[in-house]
C-alpha cells in the first residue's frame, strides 16, 4: 500500500505492515527503523542478491548474503550457505573468527575460543603454501610450545633410534659471566676482569657456549680447575647419551703439561677442565699462573 501524507503519495514507498508501527521513523536529525524493537527482519536486495544485508530482528544479527544469520557478523559469498566468507561470533565468552574460502564448509582461517589459530587451504585439513611476515616476531606465548617437526620423516625407522621430540621449543642467545673455580684441594685462580665474558645460543634442547677467558693471578692452585657461569646446567642422560666434550685452546701454561681437555659435568653448569699426559687425566688448576688463557667453544644438553 503506498504512503500518503498530506494528501501527497510518496511513490516507491510500499507499507505492507499490519500490527505493526513505527517501522520507519523519519526525524530532522536521524532515521530509524523498527524504532519499537519489534522482531521484524530488516531485508536489502541488491540484482541477483535476495538477501545483500540483513538486520535479523530476533536477535540483531547482521548478515550479509544470508538470510538467517548465526552470528553476530556473517559474511556468504552469496545466498547459499556452502559459500560462507566470514564469521565472527561468541562461544560463551570466547571470541571466534572464521575466514572461508568459496565452496569450502570448514574455515580456511580459524582463530578459535582455546587460543586455537589453523590455516588451511580450501577443502583440505592443512596448508602447504608459505606464512610471512612482513613485520614483527612470531611469539609463541607458552612456555615449552614451538614449532612441530612431526609431519617430516624422522630417524625412527632406523634400528636402534628412538625418537624423543620433534617440538623445536627453544631458541635464545646472549652472554654469560666466566669464573675459575678450584676444586678438590686449595688455592684459587682469578679470572681477568676484562675477559670473563663468553656468549651462547640456545636451539631448542642444544646450548653452544664460546668465549676467551684470561688468568689474571694465582694463588698455589692445587686440584681441579673449573669455569663456571655456564647459562644452563647440563643434563644427564641414560648411559651417558648427554654428555659432551668442550674444544679448548690454551697457552702460557705453567709447565708442560701436554693437552688440556674440558667437558661439561652432568647436572651442572660449569666447565671441568683436565690436563692430559697422554696416558691418564690429570688435575689442571697447578698447570695454571697468571698469563694462562683458554679459548673455549662448544656443544652440550640441557632440559
């Protein structure tokens, strides 16, 4: 039925309501529809789109290309529901996000409520293409979550591997504070203040330390020479699988002592060093005086 006021008819305007007023409320300073809050849908066709923007009157739910939408925001491609595009909606308090890809029914991009974030190519269950970046970090937020090497072929088949992780969870890289510790008898070695610094990187389980470190005096050292200061202590594993041997350079020596060797000591983070006479391992801080320098650089195992 058109709408006449004041006895003039306003065409291409169609009033088929029956019950209910104050559908289309015109003021100087704002329109408004369904000013009533009646649960009466709010429909805009578009040519060859029955339903380009729905305003769902039951619950206020915006949809585009859809007729009911389920959400608070849903976006179709068009009107079949096999063609959705976008979705925002609410679980309970926990906010999703969904991007589709045209004809998929599951989301190509899922931010989801348990802090879930799955990219996926249409009509698969991954995605094979490349992730950038092109600003910022990847964060991972949680403590012992990374990067899952699971999909790779790993060593398991092989006889005798067994296969611990394959969650690369780790990865830093800074400095560390040196000192001589003597250990097992007396005396002391100093270490030089201005060449106590080594530096590490951590990837994942595997901590490589390296550093130049400098005698400075000495007091009658007598048993075991350690560095100590390591950033994270080793671990020990089964059968001595964690061990690790630390390469070393050294010079000016007390004596001629032959080899230094250094390993890094199970559940502890320190350098032992050793002195070696080519038979048996012998005790290092006596090979030490002031002007001994080490140059050290090597891998062992952490948590």
């Amino acid at each position: 039925m058109p709408i006449v006021r004041h006895g003039i008819e306003h065409k291409g305007v169609d009033d088929q309501s029956v019950s209910n007023d104050d559908q289309l409320t015109i003021k100087d300073g704002e329109m408004i529809i369904n000013e009533d809050g009646d649960d009466v849908d709010f429909r805009v066709e578009a040519s060859g789109a029955a339903n380009a923007l729905v305003v769902q009157g039951s619950d206020g739910n915006v949809g585009i290309g859809v007729a009911a939408p389920p959400n608070p925001l849903t976006v179709y491609g068009n009107d079949d529901t096999s063609a959705q595009i976008a979705s925002f909606r609410d679980t309970g308090g926990n906010l999703e996000f969904q991007f589709y890809m045209e004809g998929d029914s599951s989301p190509s991009i899922y931010l989801g409520s348990l802090g879930k974030c799955v990219i996926k190519e249409s009509g698969t269950s991954s995605f094979t293409g490349d992730v950038s970046l092109s600003t910022g970090s990847l964060v991972i937020g949680t403590a012992g979550q990374g990067i899952d090497f699971s999909a790779q072929t790993s060593a398991a088949a092989v006889s005798g591997v067994t296969v611990s992780s394959e969650v690369l969870n780790h990865y830093e890289e800074g400095t560390w504070s040196a000192a001589f510790e003597v250990t097992g008898g007396s005396g002391s070695v100093t270490i030089h203040g201005d060449y106590d610094l080594g530096s590490y990187t951590r990837t994942g389980r595997t901590v490589h330390v390296q550093g130049f470190f400098f005698v400075s005096s000495v007091s009658s050292p007598v048993g075991n020479l350690h560095i100590t200061g390591l950033p994270f202590a080793q671990v020990g594993g089964s059968d001595g699988s964690d061990w690790g041997a630390i390469t070393i350079w050294t010079f000016g020596a007390a004596s001629d002592i032959g080899n230094f060797q250094a390993r890094v000591d199970t559940s502890l983070s320190k350098i032992s060093l050793h002195t070696f006479n080519g038979t048996t391992s012998v005790a290092a801080a006596p090979a030490c005086t002031a002007g001994t320098y080490f140059f050290i650089g090597g891998s062992y195992t952490t948590a």
